[in-house]
C-alpha cells in the first residue's frame, strides 16, 4: 500500500533495520549469567516483523555470537529468518571481533569455511551495501590494513545508483568511553582516503553497545546500540560498566537526498497514547487546513 504524503516529505524509498551485538551463546545460555541474549532478540524481531513489507534489510553489524560457536550462528538465524521470510527483508551479516570467521562464514552465510575476510557487496536494488570485515583474529580492537583498502576502493569503483552503506563492525569514530579507545579501529586514515568523496552515504557500525552518531570523512555515522547488553556512560570516569537493560535497534530511513537514523528501545512497555490506523486513514480524507484543525489544541468556540 503506498503511503500518503500528509507533510513535507514523502515516503523512505528505504527502510534498513540496523541490529548489532547480539552476543549469542551455544544453547542460548545467559550472558554473564545473567542476560537473556535469546529473548532481546526474539523481542526485536517480533518489533521489527510489525513493519511488513516497508523493511527492505536487516543488517547485522558483528559480534552475532560472544565465542564464534557455531550453534549460537544457528540460534540467530532461528530468530531473525522468519521475520526476513515475512517481511522480504534482506538479511546482511557482518563480522566482529567475538565472531569467528570460519564458522560464521559457514553457519551465516553458507559458504565453505574459510579465515579469509569476510568481505562482501550487497545490493538493495539501486541501494548498495558494502561490508567491510575490521575484525583481527585473536583481538577485540579493528584494522584496515592495505589488503582491505584495496578491496574497498575497487567495490567503490562502480557507481550505485541510490548510492552506498558501508556497514563495518568498528565504527570510526570517538567513544568517551574508557578503555574502548584501545579496542578502536586502526587505520582510520588510510580508510577515510578511500571513502572520501565516493558517494558512501552513511557509515553503520557496532561494537561501542549504545547508540551513538557521528561522521567520519564527510560520511555519518550511526552506531546501534546492542540486544546482548548496554554500556553505561553514566559509570564513574575511567571504569567500563554493562548493564542488562537499555538494548535497542536502530531504523534507518532513506529518502532521496536525506537519511535519518532513529533508536528503538527494545521491550514491552505500558503504551501510554496510541493513534489506530482508522484514526490515520481518517485524518487522510482531511485537507491539509482541516488536519490542522483536527490537531488543534486550541479551546472550541462557544
């Protein structure tokens, strides 16, 4: 069904759900002995299946699995392929440093096991997606190193025709985090030669586990928060606390000339004010003077 234009703009021509750090255990065991890393994410499924057919991707931006086992590959794809199957949704995955490059190549994406990087070009239509692998076996910080800038700069040789998303684990940019500035992307300069100026229209990564924007080259950026488990920012300075709560996706929506990036708290929570769809398609019928009216808060006249 298409969407009326009631404002200013019109429809996304994309809508992309951005999922990071689910941190699955073999068996669905609690994280830490403590969060349901299982449960988060069937609950952002089933929050995300509530949009239908307007999600055109769901992109999953690393650390899927806490230890690489295999089985926790399989428990994220039990919980995300139905909601791809109904939706139409494409479903993207990206490596990050808790993934192991054999099994998610061989569990996620169906291919031979392989410690190759796991590089690789999407496309949504005109919209391109390219995923780049910054993990380091045996290490939680990112790299580039020139193998990986040279993988790029040739998928960026070719123009798309909606234009580029770069999902990449490590997001380059600033975490006022303590510690995590040991675990940050190497190489960001070499990386932002290559992506400066070539039509990369934002830039989408993880591994931070709270919500957060920035840019980087020109480019926004948008990190999603984690399912698995949240980052504290309010912890005393110098002291790297996570919490069992606070879990969100992002929905990014592309338009024409513009994207807007927005956070979604994941969990049920008491609704407090709700507009039915039959209240919409009225408001629809209305002309634009009329649905100002309709929104009024001004007194009746007497």
């Amino acid at each position: 069904m298409t969407a009326v234009q009631l404002g200013r703009y019109p429809a996304a021509r994309r809508v992309i759900a951005h999922v990071s750090d689910t941190h699955l255990l073999h068996g669905g065991a609690p994280l830490g002995g403590v969060a349901d890393t299982v449960d988060a994410l069937e609950r952002s499924a089933a929050q995300l299946a509530r949009l239908g057919h307007r999600l055109d991707a769901v992109i999953v931006t690393g650390d899927v699995a806490d230890l690489g086992e295999p089985d926790a590959y399989r428990l994220v794809r039990t919980a995300l392929e139905p909601l791809a199957e109904a939706t139409g949704a494409r479903l993207i995955w990206v490596m990050g440093n808790h993934d192991e490059r054999s099994a998610f190549r061989s569990e996620l994406l169906d291919e031979p096991p392989s410690d190759e990087p796991v590089h690789h070009v999407a496309m949504i239509e005109g919209l391109r997606v390219i995923v780049l692998d910054t993990s380091v076996a045996g290490y939680h910080h990112g790299a580039v190193d020139t193998a990986a800038l040279d993988w790029l700069d040739a998928a960026l040789a070719e123009a798309a025709p909606e234009g580029t998303i770069l999902a990449m684990h490590h997001a380059p940019i600033a975490s006022p985090l303590a510690l995590m500035d040991i675990l940050e992307l190497r190489g960001q300069d070499e990386l932002a030669g290559v992506v400066r100026g070539r039509n990369v229209r934002l830039i989408l990564g993880g591994h931070l586990h709270y919500a957060t924007n920035g840019s980087f080259a020109g480019v926004p950026v948008s990190v999603a928060g984690a399912t698995a488990y949240t980052m504290d920012l309010s912890a005393p300075p110098r002291e790297l606390v996570g919490v069992d709560g606070g879990r969100s996706f992002t929905l990014v929506h592309l338009f024409d000339d513009d994207i807007t990036t927005s956070v979604v708290p994941v969990g049920p929570f008491p609704v407090v004010t709700s507009f039915s769809a039959d209240f919409l398609a009225e408001i629809e019928t209305l002309t634009p003077e009329q649905r100002l009216e309709r929104f009024s808060r001004k007194p009746p006249q007497r």
